[in-house]
C-alpha cells in the first residue's frame, strides 16, 4: 500500500528568507546525526545543486523491526536541491537510501514565490511504501507508523524554518 502526504504552508517571508531558512532543518532535527555535503555544481541548466547525505537514527520502533534490513541504529538520506536564482524556485528531493530494497520513502520540496512576492510558497509531497517486508501486515504497520511519524516530523520542520526566521530578526 502507499500512502501518500501533501502539505502546503505559505510563509509572510520573501523567498531568499526561507531557502535560506530551510537549509537550517539538517542541522535542527534532533533524528539527524551527521549532515555531510557531497556535492555542489552549477547544473546544465544554471541551477545551484547541492546534495546531501544525512544519517539518521532509526526511529522504527523496534516492535516493527521484524525485517533484518530495519535492524540497523540509524539510516542514510540523500537529499538533493536545485535553486533558479533566476525565477525565484527552490526544489529538494529526499529518499531514503538504507531501505530502498524493501522501501520507497522519499519527500519532493518546492519553495516558489505567491503573487504577494513578500511571501513563499513552501509545498511537501511525501510517499511511503514498504513493498519489501514479510509478513505484509508489519509492512502496513511501518507505513502508517511512518506516515504519521513524517506528518509530525514535516510540521516540525515547518516550525524550524519559522525559528530561524525570526532568529534572523525576520517577523513571521
């Protein structure tokens, strides 16, 4: 089964505010250990890209860890982010690379500008699905787990990027 998230917030910040903003989440979450850069080039197409490896604690309860693969103490994410400085985008990408075997986990980010262009569009679509775990009902058990898991943990984020603003002297 795949369950789905899709979250839209809009920020009253301007755009550069909240990208910048957002790269603090890596270093804010309390699950994410070690946030090391891989990769930074301007793409074929003028786009600041950046790519990230995260490693995570395994926040699978361990009730649910009946596939060997899950009984590790933490977990590895790539995310990847393309800025167009140009036409004011942002776009992340995340998956989860210790599972992909048994799992597909991954979040699509977009931060774009409103027509009120001091405020920012900050869009999440998030999949999850464990096709890989036997017997099929743990599978199930992960994915709502880590449904709900990623509606809070998303929420959280929100909130991060909501601190660093006004951290920065910035009025949400």
């Amino acid at each position: 089964m795949v369950l789905t998230i899709a979250l839209v917030h809009i920020f009253q910040q301007p755009f550069q505010t909240i990208k910048t903003c957002y790269n603090q989440i890596r270093q804010k979450d309390e699950v994410v250990k070690i946030s090391e850069l891989i990769d930074e080039h301007i793409d074929d197409h003028g786009f600041e890209y950046t790519k990230h490896r995260l490693v995570c604690h395994n926040i699978i309860p361990q009730v649910l860890r009946r596939d060997e693969a899950l009984h590790v103490p933490e977990f590895i994410i790539e995310e990847e982010c393309w800025y167009d400085e140009k036409g004011q985008k942002f776009w992340a990408r995340t998956r989860n690379l210790s599972w992909s075997e048994i799992a597909t986990l991954s979040n699509i980010i977009t931060l774009s500008i409103t027509p009120n262009p001091t405020w920012t569009k900050y869009e999440i679509d998030s999949i999850t699905d464990f096709f890989g775990t036997q017997p099929h009902g743990v599978g199930y058990a992960i994915e709502y787990f880590l449904k709900k898991y990623s509606e809070k943990k998303l929420l959280e984020h929100i909130k991060i990027i909501e601190q660093e603003c006004l951290k920065n002297n910035t009025e949400i």
